[in-house]
C-alpha cells in the first residue's frame, strides 16, 4: 500500500516483482520513470499532508484544552497575566485552524491518496493483465493502454488542480445590472 511511514520507502519495492519480468525498454520506462515517479509523488505529498493536518489539529486540541484550566489561575495575583496567555492561546488555535483552512491539508492529504491509489490500481491491473487490459492482443497494445489511462487521469487531475486554483472573475452580469441601474 501507499502508507508506508519510512520516507526512504519506493513503492518500486511493491512492484519489482513485476518489473523484473518487463524487458528493457519503453515500457518498463514508462512504468518506472513516468507512473511509479507519479505513485511516490503523491505518496509523499500525501503523507506529508496528513503528518501537517494531524500535527495542526492536535496542537488545537491540546492548546483548546488548556482553556479552562488556566481560567481556572483568573483570580490569582496576576489575572493580567492569564488574560493575556488565555488571548494568546485563542489567537493560536485560531491561526491553527485558519491555516489548515487556507492551505487546505486535509482535502490534499485525501487528493493525493485518492490519486496514489488509482494510479497503483491500474499498474497492478496492468501487471496481471486484468480489468481493461484482459483481452490486450499484444504487449504494445497494453503499453498503449497504459499509458492512455495513465495520460488521460493524469491530464484530468491537473485540469481539476488548475479549475480548483484559477481566481474567478467578478460575475460580469452582475456588474452590468448594477452600473445600468444608477
């Protein structure tokens, strides 16, 4: 699986197997310098992810949890001073949250898990000549196939990344029905 916590971890170990079967040549360079390249990628990044988002969301909980057990200091010698840290704290959990907001972890950690996924599913697929590439008549037929459902998921996520990431224009409609109107 795509999981696997060392970051020296290639998911070229899951499928050498296969690999070492493959002769030289354009298709094992495809699959290794093309798809598996794109597998650790969004390995990585997603792991990355998901060690930010749960770093954040725990540093929010315990920073939220101590709240109420410095409240509890308010009528101290220095309620100044637990003002303060208490502001402090809810400044930080704030950040925090928006952070993790505005960075969106949580949907990229998903994305590129999702991603990883998909992409080992079809080399699997591939490999044991399964699913799309059954009844492939030939070898260059499947490579064609691959790299056609590789290509096509590839191109389709990046146009999902760029739709996601484009700033959208002022509803022009909108600013002509207003400067009609005055």
């Amino acid at each position: 699986m795509c999981s696997k916590k060392n970051a020296d971890y290639s998911l070229r170990e899951n499928f050498s197997p296969y690999l070492e079967l493959i002769p030289n040549g354009p298709t094992k360079d495809y699959i290794e310098h093309r798809v598996i390249d794109q597998i650790d990628w969004y390995n990585k990044k997603s792991t990355k992810n998901q060690t930010n988002f749960k770093r954040g969301m725990i540093s929010s909980i315990i920073l939220s949890a101590l709240i109420p057990v410095i409240t509890l200091f308010s009528d101290s010698a220095y309620p100044l001073v637990v003002k303060v840290l208490i502001t402090a704290i809810s400044s930080g959990i704030t950040a925090i949250s928006a952070i993790i907001s505005l960075c969106h972890v949580q949907e990229l950690w998903v994305q590129y898990r999702s991603n990883c996924e998909i992409l080992q599913s079809v080399l699997h697929r591939f490999f044991t000549k399964s699913g799309e590439f059954y009844d492939c008549a030939s070898d260059e037929r499947a490579l064609d196939l691959l790299v056609m459902t590789c290509e096509e998921y590839l191109t389709q996520e990046f146009q999902t990344w760029v739709a996601s990431n484009t700033p959208r224009p002022d509803n022009p409609s909108t600013n002509q029905d207003s400067s009609t109107s005055s």
